[in-house]
C-alpha cells in the first residue's frame, strides 16, 4: 500500500547543506493504522511531506499502490494528492466563515463535483464522526476535538487509500486525544485504508499497529505494538533512539 526505497531529502539552511532524510527504507502492506515516531530533528514531518506529495525527494523511490508519487509532475502530484491522499494536520485548517458541512465538502466543491452528492458526503461522513447534530456550526462553536473531526470528514471526501496526520491530537486535551486515537484506528480498519501518524506519544502509539521509528533520517526499528500497553510501547521506543 505504501513504499519507501532509499529516499533521501536535504536542505539547504544558510551555507549548511542539511540532511533531514538519509536513506528512508519502509513498506506498509496491509491496511491499519501506523505511527511514525523520532525527536526532534529525526526527519518526521520531512517524512510525511514527502508521503503527502507536497514535495520530492531528492533521490529514492516513493509508491502509494501502483503510483510512483516522486516521478509525477505538479498538475500530477495536486490531482493524486486530492483524489487519492487525505491529510490532517495540528492546526485544524477550518474555514472560520463556513459551517461544518460547508468545510467538509469542500474538497468536493473544489473540484467541482456535483453538489447533491458532494453534500450527502459530507453529512454522511460527519455522522460517522459523531457530529451529525453539528452540521450547521462554524469552527469557533466547535470544541477542539469536533474541529479536528470535521477536519478528517474532510480529509476522507474522496475516499483517499492514505490519510496522513501530523501530530493531529497536539491541540487536542488528554479526553479528546484518546477518543480521536480510536476513531482513526475504527476508520483504519472499517475502510480498509492506510493512516500514518505522526506523533511523539507513547499514548497514541499504542493505539497504532506499527511504529516506526526515525533516528539521523533513517527508519531505525519498527515495532509491532501487538500485546503492548502504553508504558511497555514507550518503553521500546526508548530503548530503540537510545541505541541510535
């Protein structure tokens, strides 16, 4: 479902030549829900970015399926990412003056999709999410948790195989975190797609299949979370950026 062979991504800051990615070797093969984890500086947003489409490698091979994502021109990589790539970032990215229903189905409205089904999508999905009665609130009357919610509605409008998020609970409280981690595990499996997470919580982790762990811009380890609790996952990612 996903691959990674050898990619590799710098940067130039100044006169200094970066190397945020060195060699990134990965595959997802079965649907679920995965997790990336590093420190700071260890590549993971470099990494997802590139997931994403919103930028190419400098060298390496990057697939989503049968696509090679890193060879495809800029009309190429917007129209994949649209259709086939949903992301989720920390910062929820709403439209202030747009109710939930109107951000949901915008991707949708973007495209100039016929508007009857763009809008039965969008009310479908949120009612999946748990905001069928919020249809009709704008962002600031929405918790934390809701906006993130409708910003996921969002992100799945065009039933994307991958969805990426970028540490999507870091605004979020602990309560809300918690349920936000089940619900893309439920969504995971229910859709049968990939989502890969960005995060440096044990916590969320452990809601995870697998953890890949980042350390000087390659994959380091990759830890299956089967039979772990939070304490016994962040134990193991401990012991694997020590040893990095």
């Amino acid at each position: 479902m996903l691959a990674c062979l050898g990619v590799r991504k710098s940067y130039e800051i100044g006169a200094r030549r970066v190397e945020a990615l060195r060699g990134i070797d990965m595959r997802i093969d079965e649907p679920g829900f995965y997790a990336i984890m590093g420190r700071s500086g260890s590549g993971k947003s470099t990494l997802l970015h590139l997931l994403g489409a919103l930028d190419k490698p400098d060298a390496g091979e990057i697939r989503i399926g049968e696509q090679r994502i890193d060879a495809l021109g800029e009309r190429e990589a917007t129209e994949f990412r649209r259709t086939q790539i949903g992301i989720v970032f920390q910062q929820f990215n709403l439209i202030a003056t747009m109710t939930a229903l109107e951000n949901a189905e915008l991707p949708a409205v973007l495209a100039n999709a016929d508007p009857a089904k763009a809008r039965s999508r969008a009310r479908s999905l949120l009612d999946r999410l748990g905001l069928g009665d919020r249809l009709d609130h704008r962002p600031d009357a929405l918790s934390g948790g809701e906006q993130q919610r409708v910003a996921i509605a969002r992100a799945l409008h065009f039933s994307p195989s991958l969805l990426l998020a970028d540490e999507p609970t870091g605004n979020l409280d602990s309560a809300s975190s918690q349920g936000l981690w089940k619900l893309l595990k439920e969504i995971a499996l229910e859709r049968e797609i990939s989502i890969v997470m960005v995060t440096h919580e044990p916590a969320a982790a452990c809601h995870c299949r697998e953890v890949f762990v980042l350390a000087d811009g390659t994959v380091r380890v990759r830890i299956s979370t089967e039979g772990l609790d939070e304490s016994a996952v962040a134990a193991r990612y401990q012991q694997s950026v020590a040893a990095a």
